[in-house]
C-alpha cells in the first residue's frame, strides 16, 4: 500500500490521466444517450470537443493550472454559446477550481472563485429549470448550483493555507535548529578560549617559576648544596602544584561536576594571593604585596580573575624583567569595585608583546587578560612605566555575593 502511495505521490500527471480519460468515457457514453435521445448527431455534435478539453484540463492541471483554468473557462463558454446543456464533463470545472485555490497564482485562485460563483447563475439563465417554482425555483436552482464551486474553492484555498502554515513551521524550525548550532559553536569557542586561558595560567606561570629555580640549582650546585637543594624542593612543590591544578582543570572538563573532597584543588581567589607572592619571593623575585580597603565576599568570577592577573603581571616580571627586577601589588577594595596594581621596576616587555598581542602572535597572556577582565565587566591598562618597568592595572565591579 505505501509503494501504491509513494508512486501516485512520484507520478501525479499520470494519475490525473487516468482520471481523465475515465471522465471522457464518462461523457463519451453520456453523449450517446444524449445523440439516441434527440434522434440525430448534428445537435449533440459540439459537445465532443468541449468533453476532450475538459478531460485535457483535468489531465493537465498540476502541471499548468493557470493555463488550464483559462481553458475551461474557454470551455464553458463555448457551451453557453453553442447550447450543449450540463453534462459529466463539466466536474472538470470543479477539479481545476480546487486545483488553482491550492496551487495557483493568486490572480487565477480569484479568477476561479468569480467563474464558480456565476456558474449557477450564468446556467440557470441559459437553461431554466422548469417547473412550478417558477422564478423562485430558479433562484434556488442557482443557489444549489453554485454551492459545489464554492465548496471546491473554500477547500483547495484551506488547503494552500495549511501547506503555507506548514512551510513556515518548517522554516521555522530549520532557523532554530541553525541559531542552536550557532549558539553552539560560539559556547565551544568560549569554553575552548577558557580552557587556553587556564592552561596558559598554570602552565606559564608554574614552569617560570622551575625555570627559575632550575638554573639557579645548576649555578650554586657545587659552591652551595644547600641552596641547590632548597632550589630543587621549589620546583618539586610547583611541579606538584601545576599537576593539582591540571588535574582539578581536566576533571572539570571530563565531569561537569565540582567533586568535594576529591584530589581536585579548589579554584583560585584572593585569599590565595599571599601564597602566590610567597612563591615568587622564594623563586627570588621580591614583591612588595599590600591590601587596602575592607576585604569582603567576591563573585568568583572576579576572585579568580584578580588571581589570574597577578599570577601573569609577575609571571612577566621574571620573563622580562631582567634579573634584578622587582614588583608591587596593591589590591584595593573600593565601595563599587576592586582595583589590581601590579609594578615592577625591570626593563619591561618588548613593545609587540602589549599591541594587539603582537605580529607574531605572541603576548597571549595579556590577551588572556583582557578577555578575562572583559568576562566580569572590568577594565585593563597595561603598558610600560615612564620612569621603567612595566605596569598593569585592572579594575573588576564589585557585586554582593549570594
């Protein structure tokens, strides 16, 4: 039954030829009885032709219903003129007015419904029906005529209006589908530019500080064990350190779920800025930390990105500093937001490194900072000191926290 379905669905002209040869067998045999009634062919003679052309309408009418209602108007009014009554054929007026209200253009669907709507009309003054009804009768003869066209349009313009309805559910649901998939590739590139963000802050920082640590072991290995040695227990402890955060990273990443009490460290915040600065100290970078204002509650949004910057303002410091360079951090808490100062008094970053990132794609951390404090509404200047050295401060909005 659906390959029976599925092949009129493929072939509709070869459907509506069936149909229209059945209609012209129909009126072939009509037209006998029409011929044998009147006792002679040269009245019924023209009503042939007129039942071929409906039938070539009813064949034709997917393939060109303007075309074809055009045609059957030409058709009823050559009965009109040639005076060949009602007859089987003219159930082709109805197909094609059906066909144009759901397939036609929008000037043949109107020409259909005037056509249909006079058709009773135009009948009942060309052949009154007789009877006792007299005037009356033929009015409501009329009516009963008219009411089958009407019903044909009515049904094929429900029709177009019901596959317009659908089309546009259709488009629709393909522009969501595509503004989901959207949505979807700006959250992967956000999530992808989180994770760079994160992995360059641990990653950078933490091998800095082994760097640091490693060629300063090499120098005193002989002339003082145990400063090599004390320099070997930093890298060690930073190593750890770096592994705990890619690890509480990852696992993120692999569950979606904040594991409490698992091996994953908690996220960085302003409470662990002195550990951060303890270690650059003992890396052998000074930094001179001071807190003004009243702490309080942060959004961990704004903890993390505070951590982050001072993480990078003096993970630069020990790249580009030089080595007798030194630095500052002031984190201030203000009534409406909370201002970052980090300084230092090396030789600063080389110009392509705070421009854009630079020509040849480097200075990604200070992207990073930018992205970072753009993420919480804040602002970033960064940029060499007049006198030397290198300067970054942030301002991040304070919210209350919930």
């Amino acid at each position: 039954m659906q390959r029976l379905y599925d092949f009129l669905r493929r072939y509709p002209t070869w459907v509506d030829s069936f149909w229209a040869v059945a209609l012209l067998g129909i009126s072939g045999v009509s037209i006998s009885n029409l011929n044998r009634a009147v006792d002679g062919p040269t009245s019924v003679f023209p009503a042939l032709p007129i039942a071929v052309v409906l039938s070539v309408v009813v064949a034709l009418r997917r393939r060109m219903p303007e075309k074809m209602l055009l045609l059957a108007v030409a058709a009823g009014l050559a009965q009109l003129v040639l005076d060949v009554p009602s007859a089987p054929e003219d159930f082709a007026m109805l197909v094609i007015i059906y066909t144009v209200a759901a397939d036609g253009a929008g000037w043949a669907s109107r020409l259909a419904l005037i056509g249909g709507l006079c058709a009773g009309t135009l009948s009942q003054l060309r052949w009154p029906a007789g009877g006792e009804g007299g005037a009356l009768g033929g009015v409501l003869m009329a009516i009963f005529q008219t009411v089958p066209f009407a019903l044909a349009w009515v049904l094929g313009d429900s029709i177009r209006t019901r596959r317009a309805y659908l089309a546009q559910l259709e488009e629709r649901a393909a522009r969501l589908e595509k503004e989901r998939e959207a949505q979807a590739k700006v959250a992967v590139a956000a999530e992808r530019a989180r994770i760079a963000r994160e992995l360059h802050d641990v990653v950078a920082h933490n091998v800095s500080v082994m760097v640091v640590q490693a060629d300063g072991a090499a120098y005193v290995m002989d002339t003082a064990p145990d400063q090599a040695r004390k320099a070997l227990e930093t890298i060690s402890g930073t190593g750890r350190q770096a592994l705990a955060e890619m690890r509480r990273l990852l696992g993120v990443l692999r569950t979606g779920e904040h594991q409490e009490g698992g091996e994953y460290v908690p996220q960085p915040d302003v409470e662990q800025l002195d550990d951060l600065i303890e270690q650059c100290r003992t890396s052998g970078l000074p930094v001179d930390f001071k807190v003004e204002g009243t702490p309080r509650p942060l959004p961990s949004g704004v903890e993390l990105t505070a951590y982050r910057i001072v993480q990078e303002a003096l993970t630069n410091t020990r790249k580009h500093g030089g080595p007798n360079a030194g630095a500052s951090v002031r984190l201030v808490y203000f009534d409406d937001g909370l201002g970052l100062l980090v300084e230092d008094d090396g030789t600063g970053a080389p110009h392509e490194l705070y421009e854009d990132g630079g020509a040849d794609g480097q200075g990604h951390g200070l992207i990073g900072m930018r992205e970072r404090v753009g993420m919480v509404g804040g602002t970033l200047d960064a940029g060499p000191r007049p006198g030397g050295g290198f300067r970054i401060s942030a301002l991040l909005p304070l919210k209350p926290a919930h």
